[in-house]
C-alpha cells in the first residue's frame, strides 16, 4: 500500500510491524518498489523498514528547485526522525549518492550503510564531448542554429537517462552527475558495505574498490553474473548486508 512520509512530501511503502529500522532508497528513473524482493521476499519475514520514491519519480512529485543530493539527502532526513534512527539505509544508485550525504552530513541518524552499484568515484576520466555535438553546441551559442536542433543533439549524444529526463528534472541529472564525492566519503563515521555486481558495466565494481579505500570503515562484495540492477537479480545478497549492520 502507497503511503505518504514527511509530512506528505515523499511517498512509498511500509514494511514490517516493529518501529521501522530500514530506509530505502531507489537508483535514477526507477521506484521503492525495486527493493520489494528485498524488504518484503514471499514467505520471509519482512523487514522493518520504509522505501520511499524520491522526489521526481514514482509517485513523489519532483522538487519545485534544481536540486543536488544533498538536498535530496535533506528531504530524507525527515523521513528517518519518523523511524527508530539510528538506521541501516540501503540504497541504489543514484541513491547511494543520497545515503553518503545523509551519512556524512547527520552521523546520529544513520548505523550503517548498504551500497550497491552506486557511482561515487570515477573508474576513468570523463570523455570528452563528440566532436558534431561541441560543433553544434558553439553553432548554437553564436545564435546560429536553434533550440530544436540543440536538443535533438542534447538526446543523441547524452545518456539514456538525460534524453529521457524532461523539465526540472533534467537539470537535477545534469547537477547530481557533476558532483564529487572525494571529500566526502571520508567523512562517513558509519560502517559500509558495498555489494556490487561483478557484471556492472554502468557502474564497474573499480568504482566499488576506489570507493571502498575512502570510506573509513568499508567491505565489497561481488557478486558473479549480475549487473546494475542487483536489488532485482540478488535481493537476497542485499538483505543479508543489511541484517548484519542492524542490532
């Protein structure tokens, strides 16, 4: 059942009857409900915990302003006062980007950290732009070819998750995607575990490992044949990361 958190400004579910000990937190472009196999698995015992839709997707409308994730780190930090803090927060992707500002910048809140294919670290240098896009894009600025052609070159040459990002939204991919983390794992009192993929190719399990060197207390754990979407294809690696950080 859809409910409402934080004073009705997030919405997502609920598992568990004990004082929720959980939070949940999804990738870009996806919902809470990607982490069903893993609060709430049929004929387990589910989970004390909250899974929320970020604000932008699900059903949790997205922020009136361009928001960062530390914004988006704020927002959650409401939801947890509502919990039995300190929490385990286990989180996704862009998530995860969310969890270590919530675990860096409110330490009371958070016990423990369970990552999973999130992109805190680059493994490479980012790639320049294409040589026909950084055309256009000066044509574009001197005022000789217009907005249309400007976006279709924005969708042709950008990622999957930037062309399909529209309105506010697009400039919160285009702001979350720049930041650096460097300093602020580092700053993560809380233990973490990093359960990765090792079929990752969005977010290598390199990334897992020069994450892992940054934070202050970390582990990694691979996981053979699967990719991105852990919280789908091993639910169950997940939940035992989990179970081990709760009390």
């Amino acid at each position: 059942m859809l409910r409402s958190f934080a004073g009705g400004t997030l919405f997502g579910a609920r598992t568990g009857e004990g004082p929720p000990a959980v939070l949940a937190l999804h990738g870009w472009a996806r919902t809470h409900r990607d982490f069903d196999a893993v609060l709430a698995p049929p004929g387990r015992r589910p989970l004390d915990a909250i899974a929320v839709d970020l604000p932008g997707f699900g059903a949790t409308p997205p922020p009136a302003a361009v928001w960062g994730s530390d914004a988006y780190a704020d927002r959650v930090a409401e939801v947890v006062t509502e919990m039995a803090a300190p929490v385990v927060v286990l989180a996704h992707s862009f998530g995860g980007r969310v969890a270590v500002h919530l675990a860096a910048s409110r330490p009371d809140l958070v016990r423990g950290l369970v990552l999973t294919g999130v992109p805190l670290v680059r493994a490479r240098p980012p790639a320049r732009p294409a040589r026909r896009f950084r055309v256009v894009r000066a044509l574009h600025r001197a005022g000789l070819l217009g907005e249309e052609r400007m976006e279709a070159a924005r969708r042709h040459h950008g990622s999957a998750d930037y062309a399909a990002a529209e309105g506010i939204m697009r400039a919160v991919f285009v702001q979350t995607v720049q930041e650096d983390y460097s300093a602020l794992l580092a700053a993560v009192t809380s233990p973490v575990s990093l359960v990765w993929g090792a079929d990752d190719t969005t977010v290598p399990p390199a990334v897992a490992e020069a994450a892992a060197a940054r934070f202050r207390q970390a582990e990694v754990t691979l996981c053979p044949g699967v990719g991105h979407l852990l919280p789908l294809a091993a639910p169950d690696e997940l939940r035992a990361a989990v179970e081990r950080h709760l009390p």
